[in-house]
C-alpha cells in the first residue's frame, strides 16, 4: 500500500498537508495555506514533482535546476529535505533523520 496525503487545519485554522508512509510515519509536510483549495494545489504540485532528480547539499557536487529534491543537515546534525517547484518554492519538507540513508529513504517513500 502506498503513503497517502492527508489534508488537516493547523492549531492556527491554517491547512496543511502531510504524506504518510505505509506505516503511518510522516515522511514530510507542507507548509501552511490560508485556503482548501491552494492546499489541494500543493498536494497536486507535489505529485507532479515527485520524480524530481536530488540535490546532495551535504556533498561538494553538480547543483541542479528546479523541481528538485535538496537533502541537507540541519543545525541539530538531521539530514533533511526539501521538494522544491519549478518556480523554486519549497512545497514539502521533511522531518529530521538521523542518517542520509535514511533522508533517501524518504525521498523513495515521497515518490
């Protein structure tokens, strides 16, 4: 069974959206709407970029245009990433992984 989106209201009434894996982990999340429907939008951006090629940011390397993936560490040492539109804006980051492996794991879940 694949992951699966699920669209919610924030604690701020905002909406949000956040893919589930098949074992109910979050593997990323949106940022916050104001409407429904642009929620929706970004869950449809999202599936349209997907298959987008990856940005190692943790490695001297080929930086790539957009839509992309950019896996990075964050100031607690959590690899992390970004999928980003073609327009550059970040539609769903993901939650602090102890290790790169596991990062590219959740890209692979997000796909």
């Amino acid at each position: 069974m694949p992951g699966k989106f699920e669209v919610y209201k924030d604690a701020a009434g905002k909406f949000r959206f956040r893919l589930n894996a098949e074992n109910n982990r979050i593997v990323a999340a949106s940022e916050a709407y104001e409407q429904h429907a642009s929620c929706i939008k970004g869950v449809k951006s999202v599936q349209k970029n997907c298959n987008a090629e990856i940005e190692d940011m943790t490695i001297e390397g080929k930086r790539i245009s957009n839509p992309k993936y950019q896996v990075f560490c964050d100031e607690n040492a959590k690899f992390r990433f970004h999928l980003n539109a073609s327009n550059g804006e970040i539609i769903a980051q993901s939650e602090g992984y102890e290790t790169k492996e596991g990062c590219m794991n959740g890209i692979e879940a997000f796909r």
